[in-house]
C-alpha cells in the first residue's frame, strides 16, 4: 500500500505508447501509478507500482480492477484513460466490426473507467480525469472515419462530465496530439507519406510521447485546477489552419 500522502494515478493502455510515457512521468515526480492494461504480457513489463488487467469495454471487470486499485493504494487521485485502438479504412469499405470496436474501446471504454473511478473520488474529495482524444476529433483525417467519431465524442462526453462533475470536485480535461512518435508508430511515418504530413506541421515534426505526458501531467497537477472540460491540443499547430 502507498503512503497516505502519495497520489495515486490509474493510466489505462499504460503498457506502451502514450500510457507508458504518462507512466514513466508520474513516476519521475513521485505519484504512484497503477497501470491498467488487458495484455498481461505487456503489463509483466510495464512501470507502475502495481498492475491490474481489465478490458475497458467491460464493465464489470473495470469496476473490479478499479476496487482493486482503490483497496491496494488507500486512495485514488487521478485517472489518465489512454487505452485505444484505431481501424484505418475509408469510409465506403470499413465493415461494421472495425467501426464498432473502435468506438467500444475509444469512447465506451474511456466512459467505463472515468464512471468507476469518478464514484470513488466524488466518494473521497474529488480528482482529475485525463482523456487521450487526437486531433482527428479537431479536423478531417482521410481513412480515420470511426477513429475521429470516437475521439470526437470524447470531446462532448468530456465537457459534459466537466459539468456534471465539478461541483464534486473532479475536474475532467482532454489531450489531442498530433502523429506521436511511439517505438511502434515511428516506423510507419520513415516515408514519404510521413515527410508530407510533417510539412504541414507549423514546427516541421510529429511530438515525442514525452510531451504528450507533459500535457497530461499539467492537467493532473495542482496547477490546472481551474481547467476544466478543455481539450489541451499538442499538435505543433497543425490543427490552426
């Protein structure tokens, strides 16, 4: 069990990519973290202090994981929901499932989790809630029809929990990246196609994971108490056009 004085963040998806990066970042400042992840493989390898598995589109086994947090911490501060899929089609050709399972893990799945843990800290003097939106939510991305939708809708899901959510104390934001550089996602951009949506990027390159986290750390922090149902865009201006 962490000390009483310790925050606790739960990240979700935290087993690599963006999640692990938040991880990592909590961790450098002192908070404990639990990673959330339904690849218990990934998770062997996965910072943290401790690890639960849970699929984000299941209810039941999200309220349990997020109990089993709460009972091993003493306490729960802030929720970082990075766990997300992305099926690239265009719009005329994508089948039903793919549509399907993306908005389940993306917009479903970020309600889930925000819904568990928001009763335990509206229960225990309130929070921050960070949701990992894109900046496919912002503006039209060609092939990313059922990826915008769900990252879209969690823009409306996230200001109207804002609202509903204030008053108990949990302030409740999101971050819209750009392209992020993930050990797994690097490869795919070393092309022409990457060279070309680099170019229209106002500062000529795609973010690190590690800004990403930044942001998220910011929203976490005592500092952005007064920021709520925001959407902080980490995106090198791509979306001002």
């Amino acid at each position: 069990m962490t000390t009483p004085s310790a925050r606790v963040a739960l990240v979700t998806g935290g087993a690599g990519g963006i999640g692990a990066a938040v991880v990592a970042a909590f961790e450098a400042e002192g908070t404990a973290v639990a990673v959330l992840d339904r690849d218990e493989r990934a998770l062997a390898g996965a910072g943290g202090q401790f690890h639960v598995t849970a699929d984000v589109t299941d209810p039941a086994s999200v309220a349990s994981a997020v109990d089993r947090v709460f009972q091993r911490a003493g306490r729960l501060d802030v929720l970082v929901n990075c766990a997300g899929i992305a099926t690239i089609a265009p719009a005329l050709d994508i089948d039903l499932a793919g549509w399907s399972s993306t908005v389940a893990v993306n917009l479903t799945g970020s309600f889930v989790v925000a819904q568990a843990v928001a009763r335990h800290l509206a229960a225990h003097g309130g929070g921050r809630v960070v949701t990992i939106a894109s900046q496919a939510a912002i503006v039209g991305l060609p092939g990313h029809v059922a990826y915008a939708a769900s990252k879209a809708g969690l823009l409306g899901m996230t200001r109207t929990l804002a609202l509903e959510w204030g008053p108990l104390g949990i302030t409740v934001n999101t971050v819209s990246p750009t392209v992020v550089l993930t050990p797994l996602a690097r490869p795919n951009w070393d092309n022409p196609a990457g060279d070309a949506l680099r170019a229209q990027i106002p500062v000529g390159r795609f973010a690190e994971p590690e800004e990403v986290a930044a942001a998220v750390l910011y929203l976490a922090s005592p500092a952005a108490a007064m920021v709520n149902g925001h959407d902080l865009v980490v995106d090198g201006g791509y979306t001002v056009r």
